[in-house]
C-alpha cells in the first residue's frame, strides 16, 4: 500500500478514498488515564472521505485545482 495517494484529476478514473478523513483517527478528543489499571483509554473516530480535484471557475481562482466539497 503506497504511503501517499494523490486525489483524483477531475474526469480521471476514481476518486481516492481517504481514510480517516480530516475528521477522524484520533485528533480531537485527547486521553484519559486510569491509574489504578494503568489503561489509556483514546477516543477514535474513523470517516472515510472521497477526495477529487476540480478545475475552478476562473473568474473565482487562479489555481489549476481545488478540492470537489
């Protein structure tokens, strides 16, 4: 499995599955500890997101690609 998976081109095959999204593994929640069974308990939330590149409308951007929201 590659390290890194570029998004898709628009009109270019299938979008690149991201896994977890920006929303998900565990990034927001943060820890606890119980010290008396010395377990670190980790909230972790998995959300996949279908990740693609546009062309922008020009008259809005002058990059080359956006993401599709």
């Amino acid at each position: 499995m590659p390290l890194y998976t570029p998004p898709r081109i628009e009109g270019a095959g299938k979008p690149t599955v991201q896994l977890p999204a920006d929303g998900g593994g565990a990034n927001w929640t943060g820890a606890a500890v119980d010290p008396a069974s010395g377990v670190l308990y980790v909230f972790s939330h998995t959300r996949a997101a279908s990740v693609s590149l546009i062309k922008p409308d020009p008259n809005r951007s002058d990059l080359n690609f956006v993401p599709d929201r």
